[in-house]
C-alpha cells in the first residue's frame, strides 16, 4: 500500500493540521476520504477480476477439446457458477461504485460522500464476503454448482458450499445497498450551488438512477436466497413441487432482480463513455437532454422484461407476446444514446488516445451484443436459442466489451488525475488493440456455436464444436494475459509514470478538471459557486477553496 500511499497523494496535503491526510494502514481501514474509498473499490474490484478470470481460463482450458481433459463435471460446474457471481458481484458493481466514489464529489463539487462512515463500512464489508465465496471451494460438497442464476430446485439440494454463497450474496447486497444510499444522498444534496440536476454530468446521471436501481432490486434477490435458505434447512417449500411449492417461482422473482441487474453493469458505463466522447471530439454532448431520459427510460423499462429469460418455461402466449414487445422496446432508449454518441463524434475534432479507443471499441462491440439481444427478444427464435452458447455471446458482449471496456477507458482517462501521473501510452494502446482482437476470436464464434445448438454450462461436447470452441478457448487466454499489460502498465505509471498537466486532456471541461492535479486530499473546503452548461461543463468558476 505505500505505492499507493505516496503516488496517490501530493506530499503537501499533510501540512494542513486537521485536514492532514492519516498514514500507514489505519489510514486504508478507517478510510473516510471519499478518495481512498474509491482506490480501496477499484483495487479490490481489480483483484476479484483476477480471480473470476482465471475462473474462466479453466473453463476454456476443459473446452479446448472434447472430452474431459482436467475438471470433474461437478468441479467445471462449481467454476461456471462462481465465475459468473465474482465478476458480477465482486469485480464489475464495486469498480463503477469505486469510480462513483472517487469522481461523483470532483464533478459535483461536493466536500466528500454524504455519509462517511457508512462508506467505509460499504466497502470492508465486500472482502469478507468474496472470502466466503472463496473458501466455498474447499468445504464439503464443493462450492455452489448451480449457475450465477442459482435455480431451484438445483440450488436446495447443493452441499453447504451453496449456503456460503448465500451468505456471501447476502453481505455484498448489503453493500451495494448502503453504497447506493450514500450516492442518491450525495447527488441530492451535496450539489455545489450552479450545478442543477439537468445540468449534471452524464456520469452523476447514470450513478444516480444506477442506485435507485440496486436499492429497488437488492432486496429482491436477498428474498429469494433466504427462500432457497429456509427450502433447504427449514422444511419451507416455496420452490418444491411436492410441497405445494413452483420451482419457476424461484425464476420469476430472480429474474425481477437479475434484469435490472444488467442495467445496473450498464447504465453506469454509458455515463462513462458520455464523458470520454465529447472530451476527444472537442465537442459538447450532443442531445444531453435526450441521454437523460433515455437513461430513465431503460431503468423503468427493465422491471417490465424479466420474463423474457423464460420463454422456454411454457408461459401463455399472451405472456410471451407482452414481454417481447417490451423487450424490443428497451432497444429504442438505447438507440438514442448509440445515436447521440456518434452525433458527438460528427464533425468532431477527434484524437484517438487510449481512453477514446476504448470507448469507441465499447460503443462498436456492446452495439453487437444489443443486437443480438433483440435477436433473442423473439420468443420463437430464443426457444431455439435457449441456454446455448448463443447466449453466453451475447451477454459478454454486453458485459465485457460493455461494462469491462468502459472501465478501462475510465481508468486511463482519470488515471491522471487519481495519480498526478500519465500511463505509457504506446503500452495502453497495445492493451487496446491487444484486447478488441483476442476479446472478438474469443466470443464471436460462439454465436455460431449456439446457432449449432451447443448447450452452455457443459465440460463435454460433440465433436462438431471442436474448431470454434479450440478458436474460443485460444483468445481467452490471450485477452486473459492482455490484461496482465494494463495491470503493469498501471503498476509502473504510478511511481515514474511522467507528471500530468492539470488538464491533460484538452477537450475535458467538467469540475473535476478544474482543480489540482492529483487530486488534494480534500477537494473543496468550500463549495464552488458555478456557472454550468449541460453534462456538467464548466463555464466559470468563483470562490471554491481547494488545497
């Protein structure tokens, strides 16, 4: 931590008496700087990516052929699961709430989050809950083997490891619940005078009704873990046919949560991506207005399409034709922002650095997985598709060249101002081109693989899938090494990477720009008083005291 602690930081914070930053390890355990929140966020959400990656590099390493080569069934299916429950719960929600943390004060111009100490507690919270998904492996019976969906009545006839996971499912939920309270209340209420909810940055936009979202769902996938709980210890048969119960109860309710969840990877990435642009077209956002509402039209659309996850579950054709329609009318909000983005970039004057390579690839590559996710809108065309691996392209797509893609491209364009230092640019490029190649040899063949009716979630397969899972499981390990270059590119920048300008970028024109590079400790003593234009521009600045 004393990398972090002596590049973070300029040195002389701490000649400030009572403003003087803590040292040492209290300073990160009784951390309620909004800063050192944010740092601690990103680097455990860094280190779960990690984890779940290698998850994943032992599912492609059994599917590089037929056959089973390393893994029991039983152990490929515990690492599908826990793949998929690390990188949603432990690397993606904590990384776009570490960015929240470090940049929602900066560009609103808040003194710090609203409630200091519950965001610390919201973050320490999160480590002891991956460590219970963790041991999960080495207890008897094996960690959970259900699929991140956990679908009854599977899940109420697992080994303990599945009551860990609960657990673990419960703690983190506890987590992004208190870390959201802590956003809403911060935008709410701690906006510096200028800064109207309509002139605010896309990225306070896309937190804010992120939070509401986790706050509305949270609970839900808490109820229906507890309901598995008390289907398997406590004689309950919620999800149990023979007791009364409906296993496709248990799909209804999570999928209530787990769609919404999906916005919640996704909403925060379009605020990001909604900054990156107009900065390195030199050019305003085009249609702010309109990202605004599109950004509310997705939050309330996806609590109307939960059941098109379960077209293949016999619900009534009424049903499916209502949940298609809704489904294909999700796609129309986010037409509009891939439409205004490009709008942004027309007629701009554009340069190409890392954190605008990364977000043009994420606008290119999550439009792909959008599409193909109309395509299994379709009711007749997803009973086909159903649970092959089709699906599993679609949803990376969406979540990886989506969520993943645009955290890169945020890291690298506040890199300078959270360090006070530049990346190697050649190395974030490379990392860039590097990940676009291996990351589509990776998943774009298994839209082919569906279509031929592979099935997901298997150790073996039939030899006709041979090539293209071969083709698949190659770029995996190549986007998987690719990352290990962001990692030491980082490492390196932040003890000799050359100093930033205070504006590094020339384009970017929010708050966070306006004061100094790194980052103080504590940003404004005093609210700054603003003239703002839309996406939280900066048109002038009065008054404001920061160190």
């Amino acid at each position: 931590m004393t990398a972090i602690d002596s590049a973070l930081q300029p040195a002389h914070d701490t000649a400030h008496g009572h403003h003087a930053k803590p040292s040492g390890i209290t300073r990160w355990l009784f951390a309620t700087n909004h800063k050192d929140i944010g740092s601690l966020y990103l680097w455990f959400a860094f280190s779960m990516f990690i984890f779940g990656g290698v998850l994943a590099l032992c599912i492609r390493a059994e599917l590089f052929r037929p056959g089973l080569q390393f893994w029991q069934p039983e152990l490929f299916n515990q690492f599908t699961t826990l793949h998929g429950l690390i990188m949603v719960f432990g690397a993606i929600m904590p990384a776009f709430t570490g960015l929240a943390n470090w940049m929602l004060p900066l560009m609103i111009g808040a003194p710090d989050m609203a409630f200091a100490r519950m965001n610390n507690w919201s973050f320490w919270l999160l480590p002891p809950a991956a460590l219970l998904l963790l041991i999960s492996f080495a207890v008897p019976g094996g960690a959970a083997a259900a699929g991140w969906t956990l679908y009854a009545p599977l899940s109420t006839q697992m080994g303990m490891g599945m009551d860990l996971t609960i657990f673990a499912i419960h703690i983190m939920g506890v987590s992004s619940i208190m870390g959201s309270i802590n956003i809403i209340v911060t935008i709410l209420n701690l906006r510096a005078p200028g800064m109207t909810m309509m002139k605010m940055p896309m990225f306070a936009w896309a937190s804010l009704i992120t939070a509401y979202l986790i706050i509305a769902v949270m609970p839900v996938l808490a109820g229906v873990v507890t309901m598995v709980l008390t289907d398997r210890h406590f004689g309950t048969h919620f999800f149990n046919a023979a007791g009364g119960g409906d296993p496709v109860l248990y799909q209804h309710i999570f999928w209530f949560f787990g769609h919404p969840e999906v916005y919640i990877m996704a909403l925060p990435a379009f605020g990001i991506v909604s900054h990156i642009i107009p900065t390195f077209s030199r050019k305003p956002l085009f249609g702010y207005t309109s990202m605004v509402y599109a950004t509310s039209s997705i939050a309330i659309l996806s609590f109307m399409v939960w059941a098109h996850h379960m077209f293949t579950t016999g619900m009534p054709a009424t049903a499916q034709l209502f949940f298609m329609y809704a489904t294909m009318l999700i796609a129309v909000p986010t037409g509009v922002k891939v439409f205004n983005w490009i709008g942004t970039m027309w007629q701009g004057s554009m340069s190409f650095e890392t954190p605008m390579l990364f977000a043009i690839g994420f606008i290119c590559l999550f439009t792909v997985g959008g599409l193909s996710g109309v395509t299994l809108s379709i009711a007749a065309i997803d009973i086909q598709l159903q649970d092959t691996y089709y699906v599993v392209a679609h949803f990376h797509y969406v979540l990886v060249a989506g969520a993943l893609f645009s955290l890169f491209a945020a890291v690298y364009y506040w890199f300078p101002k959270m360090t006070g230092r530049m990346y190697s640019e050649f190395w974030g490029k490379f990392h860039f081109w590097w990940s676009l190649l291996w990351f589509n040899v990776t998943f774009f063949p298994m839209h082919f693989l569906g279509l031929a009716g592979m099935p997901r979630r298997i150790p073996d397969y039939n030899m006709q899938f041979t090539d293209f899972n071969t083709m698949a499981s190659v770029g995996a390990f190549c986007f998987g090494l690719g990352q290990l270059i962001f990692f030491a590119n980082m490492l390196h920048s932040l003890r000799h990477g050359r100093l930033a300008a205070a504006k590094p970028w020339e384009g970017a024109d929010t708050l966070e720009w306006q004061i100094a590079t790194p980052a103080p400790y504590h940003s404004f003593v005093e609210a700054p008083d603003l003239e703002v234009g839309e996406n939280g521009r900066i048109d002038a600045m009065h008054g404001g005291k920061n160190h």
